[in-house]
C-alpha cells in the first residue's frame, strides 16, 4: 500500500471515529441475524447478452449538455456526465463528443490514408495495413479546447460539473506510432509541418509540428480495448496526447508533410484565442493544468452534517498531476488530497479526500500543480490576465458552494 492511500485511510478512520458514525451514511445494525432472502435470490437471473449494458437503474447516465450549433447540420458537442463517474477511465460510450459537421458513416474496407508531400515514397495505407503495423497502448485524457468556456461569463452558470467540464474524458487508446509511418515514408527531417485531414463534411484539417508527430502521435485505431466508435474517429484517428482535441483530427484520411503551417479555417478563424488586447493567440496546442471537483458538485444536496467525501479529477496536457490541494473553506486554508494510482503523464487523475462537514455554508474548491511546477490559477486572476473574450483554455479553479441545507450550488469565489 502507498504512503498516500495509507494516509488516506488513516484520516478517514479518524474522522468515523471523531464522528461517531460507522460510515458516511451507514447505519448500525441492531441484530445480527442474516438478513430476509433477497428476491433476486429466489429464481434464475437474466441469460448472456452480445453486447453489455449498463443496469436499468443507472439509464439516466447519458452524455450530458447536448447542443448543436444553430443553423447547422450535425456540429455541436455533447459532454460526459463527470458528476456520475468515478476512477480515471470514461467509458467509450460516454466519452464527450465535438463535431463540426456531424458524423460519417465510414467504410473501413474502402477507406484509404494518404501520407504525401515533402516525403521520397508516397504512402497509402489500407486500415487492414494498418492493423499488421507495431502497435502501442497509452491511457491518456483528451479535452476540447472549449471545455469550461461558460466559466468567461461573469454569472456563474447554473450547470453541474459535467456541464462545464465534461468537455474532457480519459480512455486507453491503442494504435501505430506515426512516427513508424512517417519513417517509412521517407519523410524530410528538415520539413517541419503536418498537414492532417479528416474524412468528415467538414474536412477538418490541422497543422501539426513534425515534432510532435515524430514523439507521441498514435494513429488510433482501438478506445478502451474496442475498435474506436464512429463518433470518436472509426476507423482510424490521429491522436495527440495532452493537447487540444480538435488537433487529434478524426476520420484520418491525409497527412501531408509540408514547409509551414497551412493556416487552414480550424487554425485561424477557429481555435484561436482573443485577447484582453484584441490580439489572439495562435497555435497554444497543450492544455493547462486544471482540476474540478466532481462530487459534491452543482446540483447535489449532502444529507446532513458530518462525514462526506470530496471527489474530483485533474489533469495537465503538458505532463503529470504532482499535487491537488483541496480547501473547504473558499480557500482561505488549504490541504493536500491522495492522488488514486495510476498517477499517468496526461491521464486524468482521481482524488479523493474525507470531509467531515460541520453543517455551516461554506465553499469548496480545488487546485492542481503538475510537474513542470505549474499552478491553476483562481478564475479572477486567470480572467484578469486572459479577459472574458475567449472561449478557448480556460482552467481557472472551480468554486461549489455548500448551503446549511446541504444544497451544493455553483458559485465564483
């Protein structure tokens, strides 16, 4: 057992104790006699299924913030329910969705990808071809650059935490490092620039650094042990760990190696970020480090005083979570929360934290520090050095306010 779960355990053990309580909401029993036999034990269950599904009482844990982008067909988002979810894996059918002209129904026997351009062998890959190539598998988070954009407003939103934050999931994705392709190529070590191309209405495309491409780049091809779904890119995807998610285009169908940027729509007129000044920032690929609380959260109401648990994940595109402090009391004192192993390089991390509540308003917030010493920052001040213009990064820290009645709200703080 590690030092921080012991920890953990110990403070948890502590405060049942302090409290007098058995477990958070447990109750003493006051016979020791087995309990009636349950009616599921008196007949058979249900027989085998080909394909799993969730229980019937737990239907109502959808993807959640569904919306499509007025006078469009099929661009739009829709956002993991974090509030409902525990541990760092989302499950594929839950993962958030963005699409900018909705999906397409994709062939695999037919479809083709094409690497060209500054290379000395032209390259077109069946996805068969690409099945019989070296494969790795890494769990890593993958968040919308838009993630959290209702945060520039300057009334709090009455959403919960998957709302605002669910613009972000985690998955183990398996695939072929494009550095394998890229060499295979040929490619031009001096060009610097990736042209990628997605096979959707949209032709989504991206400029990608050839540095990048030639350290961590997955071309996709399983989600959590499955063949990717259609929304997530089947059936084959580019994958680029830690940065913004539009940049993994979906769909794969080109990459061009090229002398510079191509300054496509999706990296000029879209997914650039409008300054305090008017200026925008170009090109701001990773995604800082950042952290929510997810249970208690917005929307949820704590049956009375005494012992609870704060739960949450955090995450940073440019390296590892080292630290969540957690304060309950809108952050005037601080204190560190266990981090859940497996503590991964930009994966989301679980942490947990026992709170025994004393039944007074309060406000519960969450900080994040990753190994490259950086902080997230309190919203005003992120507000105050980026403005409210945006509608891209944002990771100020995140406020829940608790009422005497147990009513968890959403609040700036």
């Amino acid at each position: 057992m590690d030092e921080s779960k012991r920890s953990f355990l110990k403070r948890a053990a502590g405060l049942l104790a302090a409290s007098g309580l058995v477990a958070g909401g447990a109750k003493r029993a006051d016979a020791v006699e087995p309990p009636d036999v349950a009616p599921s034990m008196k007949a058979p269950g249900a027989g085998m299924s080909e394909y799993g599904s969730p229980a019937k009482y737990e239907v109502k844990v959808t993807r959640t913030g569904i919306r499509s982008q007025p006078g469009t067909t099929g661009s739009g988002a829709s956002r993991a329910p974090l509030e409902s979810l525990d541990g760092m894996l989302t499950p594929s059918g839950l993962h958030f969705e963005r699409h900018h002209s909705g999906v397409p129904d994709i062939d695999p026997a037919t479809h083709r990808l094409l690497i060209h351009g500054l290379v000395k062998r032209p390259l077109i890959f069946s996805v068969n071809a690409l099945l019989r190539y070296p494969m790795v598998s890494r769990i890593h988070f993958l968040e919308c650059s838009g993630n959290s954009q209702v945060l520039y407003q300057p009334a709090p939103p009455n959403l919960t935490a998957g709302q605002t934050h669910g613009l972000v999931s985690c998955s183990e994705w398996t695939g072929v490092p494009l550095r394998l392709l890229l060499e295979e190529a040929g490619v031009d070590r001096g060009a610097p620039w990736i042209l990628a191309e997605g096979a959707d209405a949209a032709a989504m495309s991206r400029s990608i650094p050839m540095a990048k491409a030639m350290d961590d780049a997955i071309l996709a091809l399983f989600q959590n042990g499955e063949r990717l779904r259609p929304e997530n890119g089947y059936p084959v995807r580019l994958f680029l760990p830690g940065w913004e998610g539009n940049m993994s285009v979906k769909w794969l169908r080109r990459l061009k190696v090229v002398s510079a940027p191509i300054m496509t729509k999706d990296e000029t007129s879209r997914y650039t970020d409008l300054q305090s000044d008017g200026k925008s920032l170009m090109f701001t690929y990773p995604m800082e480090v950042k952290s929510v609380i997810t249970r208690p959260s917005h929307g949820m109401t704590l049956a009375g005083a005494g012992l609870h648990q704060i739960s949450g994940i955090a995450w940073s595109g440019n390296g590892t979570i080292t630290k969540v402090e957690v304060s309950t009391d809108s952050g005037r004192t601080w204190v560190d929360a266990p981090l859940v192993a497996p503590v991964l390089p930009r994966a989301l991390t679980r942490f947990r934290l026992p709170w025994k509540w004393d039944g007074a308003a309060t406000v519960l917030k969450s900080r994040a520090t990753d190994d490259t010493g950086a902080v997230q920052p309190e919203r005003a001040k992120f507000i105050a050095e980026h403005g409210n213009n945006a509608v891209f990064h944002f990771h100020g820290i995140q406020a829940w306010s608790v009422a005497t009645s147990g009513e968890v709200k959403h609040v700036y703080a």
